[in-house]
C-alpha cells in the first residue's frame, strides 16, 4: 500500500519527515521523492494541465469529435 509523508530535504540530503508516523523497529524501505516548489510557480504555462489543455483542444473541436460526441448532447 503507497502512503504519502510529508518532507523536507536537508542540504545534506537527508530527509526529515514532518509527518511520519512512529513507528518501533521501522524497517528501511524504498522511498519515491518528489520535489515541489514553496509556492505557486510563478509563470503557469508550464503547469502540465494548462500545456496539456491546448493540445487536446485541437482534437476535442475536430468535427470527427462532434459527431461522435453528438448523442450526448440531445439539444445539438
């Protein structure tokens, strides 16, 4: 089962869990990192919803899409 906890990295590479639970005899186990910034990026065009958004937006128009889209609109 994945369990998500929340870390910091120290500048000696080291982890420091903020919210880990204490555990007895906690054996070593393999870990997945993921690094995030402290805030909201400043430019959001890289956000991968708002680049994946313009994309798709060319195959969701195309009249291929409508048509097999259209009995799910009953008022088109």
């Amino acid at each position: 089962m994945l369990q998500t906890y929340e870390a910091v990295l120290q500048p000696n590479g080291s982890l420091q869990f903020l919210d880990l639970p204490a555990i007895p005899g906690r054996a070593p186990c393999r870990v997945l990192v993921t690094f995030t910034d402290d805030g909201q990026p400043a430019d959001t065009a890289f956000c991968g919803a708002s680049l994946s958004e313009a994309v798709l937006a060319q195959d969701w128009l195309r009249e291929e899409e409508e048509a097999a889209w259209a009995h799910l609109q009953p008022g088109k």
